[in-house]
C-alpha cells in the first residue's frame, strides 16, 4: 500500500501540466473562434425599418439609441433582454412578442372578418394564429439594402405598445413596482420601445438560411411559433451523457492517480504540530490586512439590507409594509446596490486574506512603502465603492446627462453597473494587489523555482483576476451597438470572471489552507488543483456556453455549453473530503487544531460550491431546461447559493484564518463565528426549501403551459404570492448571523496583538 500511495506521482503531475497546457491552447483557440462566429451570426441592426410601401417607421440609429437610454435608465434591473438581468419583472423581449401576437390576430381578424379576434369563429381563429405566425417568422430584411420592412399587422402593434409604454414608464404602477418619470423623456420612451421591438423582431423572425430564429426559438412562444427546436433535445441528452462519463471518469482518475489509498494512509500524524500561536510575530502589514476584513463584514451587512429590501419589493411592489419607498429606493437602484455590494463584500475579503498570506509565505523583511500601498488600496476601495453607490443611484435616476451617466453614473449592465471610471478604478486596485503580493511573495520564489506550486498559482489566479475584468470595459469609452455583442462581452466578467477566475482562486486558497495546516501532501493537493484549474477553464471558458443560447449568439454555443459547465466541483469536493478525514483523525488522536472555525467556513463553502454551482447549476444549464427556465427563480436559487455559498463563505473563512493568527490567543473564541455560520447555512436552506424551489417550479411550469412571458409577469406572481413572502424566515435567519458576525470580527479586530519590530 506504501508504494500505491506515492507511486508515478511525478509522472502523474507531468501529465497534468501537459494536459493544462494543451487545455488553454485549445480553449483560446475556441475563444477566437466563437468570438468571431458571434460577430457574424448577431442580429443585424438594420439603417431603416421602413412600411412595405417604403416609408420610414424609424431606423438602426433609433434602436441604437434605445440600447443606450435602456441602460442609461437602469432597466435592465426591472426586467431583462432576452432573459439576461432582473428576475423580477418582465422579459421585455417576452413581453413585446406577447403583445405583439395579441394586437397583429387582432389587426388581422378585423381585417378579414370586421371583427376583433375575440368575436370571430374558433375555425376563423385557426386560421388567423397560423396567419400571424407565418408572417412573424419571414424574414424582411434586406442584407443589401440593410432595409427591414414591417408589415401592417407589426406596425399596428408596434404603435399599440409604444403607447403602451409611454404611459407606464411616465405614470408608472404601483402594482409592478414602477414610480412616476421613470424615464422622464417622451422621445427616449418611444427610442427604447424601438429597442425592444428590433429584439423582438430577432427573436421571433427565422435566421436567414436556418429554420429558427436567431435566438434558437427563444423565448417559448406557442403564438409566435417560438418552441424547442429538435437539436435542444439532442444536445442535453447529449451533454447529461458526457457529464456523467466525464463525472465518473473524474472520480476514477482522482482516486487512483492523484490520492490513491489516503483513507490508509494519515498526512503526517505522529509529526503533525499545530502553529505556535503564542510566539507567531505579525508585521506591519499583516496587521494592516485587517481592516479589509472589517470593510468587507460591514458590505455584506449594506447588502443583506439592500437584499432584503428586494426581496420585499417581490412580494409588496410598492412599498415596504406600507412605507412608501419607491421613489426614493426604486427596484432597480437597490438590486444593482445589492449585486455590487456582493462583490465589493468578496473582494474585500479576498485581498485582505491575499496580503496576509503571500506575506506569511513569503517571509523576510518588509518591503519599502507595502504598508503605504495597502493603506492606499484599502481607501482606493472605500472611496471607489462609495462614489460608485452614489453614481449608480444618480445616473438611473436620470441626472447625468450628455453620455456622463456612462462614466460616473449606471452602465445599466447586470453585475457590470458601475460607471466606467468607477471600472477603472477597481482595475488598477486589482493590479495594485497584484503588486503587493508579488513583493510580498519574491523572496519565496527567489528560494523556490517551482513554477507550478501553490503559491505560485496563487500568485497566477490573482493576476487572472485582474486581467479578466478588462473585458468588462470592452469598448473603453463608448457602448456596443448590437445588444447580442453587449451581452457576449458581458458574460465574459460574469462568467468567466467570477466562476473560472473567481473559482481559479478559491481553490488554490482552499488548498493553500489544507497545505499550511498539514492536512494534504503537497503533491496530492497540486496535482488536484491542476486537475481542478483544467476543469474551471472548460467549465468557465467553454462553459459559458450556456449563457449564450438564446441572446443571439451563433448555434455553436449550445453544444458547448451543454458538455463543460459545472464538472470543476468535483476534485475539490474529493481534496476537502480528505481534509476532513485527516482533521478527524488528527482530533481523535488528541492534537489540538487552532484553524477549526475557518475550517468549518471552508467545508461549508465546499459543500455549498457542490450543491448550489454543481447541482443548482446543473438544473438549469442544460439547453433544454434553459429554455423554459432562463433567467427565472430557478435561476436565483443557483445564483445565491452559488455566490454566497462558494466565495462569500470562503471570505469569511479567510477572515478568520487571518484573525486566528494575530489575535491574541487568550482571547479568542469560536461560539460566535459557528452560530453565525450556522445562520447562514440554515437560512440558505430555508431561501431553497421556502422560496427558490417551490416558486422556481412553479414557474417552470407556468412557462411550459402558458408561455414565457406569463411566467415572468405580474400575474404568475400574483398566484403565487405566498412563496414570495416565505423568503422572509430565511431572510431574518441569515440577517441575525451577519449581524452576530459583524460583532464578533470587530470585536476580535480590537484585539489585534501588536506588530513585530522588523
């Protein structure tokens, strides 16, 4: 058994490395491809749409300049394009289609029988849904011409809903949670309704040379003739398929290359000696690491207030239990707070933890001005972060003007609402931290030449971090024009920032941690975490895929999409589950283990990176179910548990490894730190019992009986009302343990010990 333990493990590790390699040559490649099919294959923008007479209804340059005052005004956060942004509210690609289909049988029924289509035969009635269909789905554009003609019947329903939405976004309604003036302009109204009209038009009329539309058929629409095409089916059964060979293959590999025999086999049990708490010397910039930890608790508090405040809005629209609040705190203005205060919570905690350990790594003196440039960080975020709430708030609520609301205000992009300069700003903060860990780190990699050791790729997954964010400001200073371009790029950040560079880091600090408390051989965790990097750049990379079936983006991606989405959580769930095999050994043989509390964050935050990224992710990414399901509460089910679940634990697991060490040990305690976790764990769990499973099924099948747009409106949520208000249990729940956090972190930061002398 000795020799299966350590056996080929060198060969192992160089097959990985070659693998990675190839791995990355290959997904660039995919990357440069796709991109470029994406460019190509995007619903064109037509310079006129024009009468089949060829008279002006309005043109490119209009739809153009909706895009700009939809996101100007923030409005991706009350509804969504093509299923992308708020989950509340109404899919206004959906919707158009909907109302489209209802006023175009109306045109026509009148005009073949003088009578509305509610009067007519149910023969005649037949006929007309077949004739609005076969209408809706040719396809008038002229690539030559680039002209674009509407028929009468989409004309009149075009002025139907223009109206329509003039008076609602002026006079708003309570009901949907929407104040007066939400946009303020009569003409930026009527730009935005050509906006939602030229999406409508791309997800409802055939893709020249393709029998569906440019969205894949998407959104479900019996009326428009919108349903499944056959090559859905085929790619989620597919896909389940290679999941499950992939998944078991995975398994087999781990277990018999990376940690074969470990359940026999201890890390170092008779050797195993616990940090020397009472001697360990903290330096200045150690020390300094801490007040990130107390920024970041003090966010998540900010968010858990704006998240509530959300959730609420789902339930009472108009108000929170009777206080007027709309006006002053809209929907949208407080979901992009609750989002960004997300990840300012995260980041905050992520480079307070990054300073502290490339420093306790890295050893030696301390470098000139690091102390100075991690003051500069921390007051760059605070600073940053402040100015980027206020601009949010006032760009949506319209007081910037002449293209000012780009860059100080609200982007109007989910997850990417923060003005351009305030993305700049968090770019170079990033770089900066990359910075302080490298100096931080050198006199580590001066003594070490490993290039594939953990703390080198941690090193490695702070710069991804930071170079992935650029696209995010793709282009610099002006917006896309074609919203399935936008989109494309936005998901670059979304995706493949939080859930491959995001998840890149997680797990070598993860593994970091089971390295420094002697829990896992170096070479098992390296290897696992090459073979976990491999799998987050399918996943992250090519996974993105799943993202862009139905935003207009070329067939390609569905097939991707629907192979490599969420294997990355199986080798970490398999390197944890041997760490804590380990720790209990180590407690059961009477060690003392002074890292238990972060531990227990960790292991949380393992199983919630199973559950919520693997399992919630795997509900809903399939091409099949996303096609019901997009963008509705299945969605936030995954969305919350994922996010919160994975990194925001995994913050407060490395707050507290970073305070077990330079807290005086006699004055530490754990009873807070665990009854808040557990707080966090039993009121995610109410969220998924209470609210995200009960509603999200019940609007997957509103969606398949009904149509996508009826389980996006108000009156599915009028149904089923009950469901919204159950959030509430585990809102209180989780809103008690951050509070007791947030006493316990600064209570433990007032008791730093003092810096060592260097």
């Amino acid at each position: 058994m000795e020799k299966s333990i350590y056996y080929d493990e060198k060969a192992v590790n160089k097959f990985l490395k070659i693998t990675l390699s190839l791995t990355v040559i290959i997904l660039v490649a995919i990357l440069v491809y796709g991109t470029f099919k994406v460019y190509y294959g995007a619903p064109p923008i037509p310079a006129k749409i024009v009468t089949q007479k060829g008279k002006a209804v309005f043109n490119g340059k209009d739809i153009v300049a909706g895009k700009a005052r939809f996101q100007e005004f923030d409005l991706m956060d009350y509804g969504s394009i093509y299923g992308n942004g708020a989950y509340f509210g109404p899919d206004f690609t959906a919707q158009y289609i909907h109302r489209e289909v209802k006023y175009y049988r109306d045109f026509e029924a009148r005009k073949l029988y003088k009578k509305p289509y509610a009067q007519i035969s149910p023969r005649d009635k037949d006929y007309i849904k077949s004739l609005v269909i076969s209408k809706i789905k040719k396809n008038r554009f002229s690539p030559a011409s680039k002209l674009l003609k509407y028929t009468p019947g989409e004309i009149y329903a075009f002025n139907k809903i223009q109206k329509r939405l003039e008076n609602l976004y002026t006079n708003g309604d309570r009901n949907l949670g929407i104040g007066k003036d939400l946009v303020p302009s009569k003409r930026d109204i009527e730009k935005i309704a050509e906006f939602y009209s030229w999406a409508a038009w791309s997800a409802s009329t055939l893709r020249p040379g393709a029998g569906h539309t440019y969205t894949n058929n998407w959104p479900y629409s019996i009326g428009a003739g919108n349903t499944p095409p056959t090559y859905l089916y085929t790619w989620t059964f597919a896909g389940y398929t290679v999941f499950i060979a992939l998944a078991g293959l995975i398994i087999w590999f781990f277990l018999n290359y990376i940690a074969p025999g470990w359940e026999e086999a201890p890390a170092l049990l008779d050797n195993w000696k616990p940090m020397d708490l009472n001697n360990f010397k903290i330096t200045h910039s150690m020390k300094k690491s801490a007040k990130f930890f107390f920024l970041g608790v003090f966010l998540l508090g900010l968010q858990i207030i704006a998240g509530m405040l959300l959730a609420h809005y789902y339930a009472e629209r108009a108000s929170f239990f009777g206080i007027n609040t709309l006006t002053a705190l809209p929907f949208n203005i407080v979901k992009s707070w609750h989002i960004q205060l997300a990840i300012l919570f995260i980041a905050s905690t992520w480079l307070g933890a990054g300073i502290f350990v490339s420093k306790y790594i890295g050893g030696g003196r301390e470098a000139k001005w690091q102390s100075f440039l991690i003051d500069f960080l921390w007051w760059a975020l605070l600073i940053d972060g402040v100015a980027a709430l206020v601009g949010m708030y006032l760009g949506a609520k319209g007081y910037f003007h002449n293209g000012l609301w780009f860059f100080i205000g609200n982007q109007g992009l989910e997850y990417l609402q923060l003005g351009r300069l305030n993305q700049l700003v968090v770019f170079v903060g990033l770089l900066l931290w990359v910075v302080i860990l490298y100096r931080a780190l050198k006199p580590h990699f001066i003594k070490n030449a490993d290039k594939w050791s953990v703390e080198r790729l941690l090193l490695i997954s702070a710069v991804t971090i930071g170079i992935m964010y650029i696209f995010g400001m793709f282009p610099l200073a002006w917006i896309l024009k074609n919203w399935t371009i936008t989109d494309f790029w936005r998901w670059w950040v979304v995706h493949l920032w939080v859930e491959g560079t995001f998840e890149f880091f997680a797990v070598v600090v993860i593994g970091y941690f089971f390295l420094s408390q002697g829990l896992v051989k170096r070479t098992t965790i390296e290897n696992t975490l090459l073979l976990e990097i491999i799998l987050i750049f399918l996943g992250g990379i090519v996974g993105t895929g799943h993202h862009f079936y139905f935003i207009g983006d070329a067939s390609i991606w569905i097939a991707l999409g629907s192979m490599f989405s969420f294997l990355e959580v199986i080798p970490l769930l398999l390197l944890t589950m041997q760490a804590v095999f380990e720790k209990n050994i180590l407690i059961k043989a009477g060690k003392d283990f002074p890292q238990d509390l972060s531990f227990k964050y960790l292991e949380a935050s393992t199983f919630w990176n199973f559950i919520g990224a693997g399992v919630f992710g795997s509900l809903i990414n399939s091409p099949l179910a996303n096609y019901y399901e997009h963008g509705q509460y299945l969605t936030i089910n995954h969305g919350h548990t994922a996010l919160f679940g994975v990194f925001g634990l995994l913050g407060i697991a490395l707050s507290y490894y970073v305070l077990r060490m330079i807290v005086e040990p006699s004055k530490w305690s754990e009873g807070a730190g665990r009854a808040a976790l557990w707080c966090f764990n039993v009121g995610m769990i109410l969220w998924v019992i209470l609210n995200f499973l009960p509603e999200g099924f019940l609007q997957f099948a509103a969606s398949i009986k009904h149509g996508y747009w009826y389980s996006r409106s108000i009156y599915f949520y009028e149904k089923t009302n009950i469901w919204l208000w159950l959030r509430m249990p585990g809102d209180i729940v989780f809103s008690i343990g951050v509070l007791v956090l947030f006493i316990d972190i600064t209570k433990k930061l007032l008791q730093v010990k003092k810096s060592a002398e260097e």
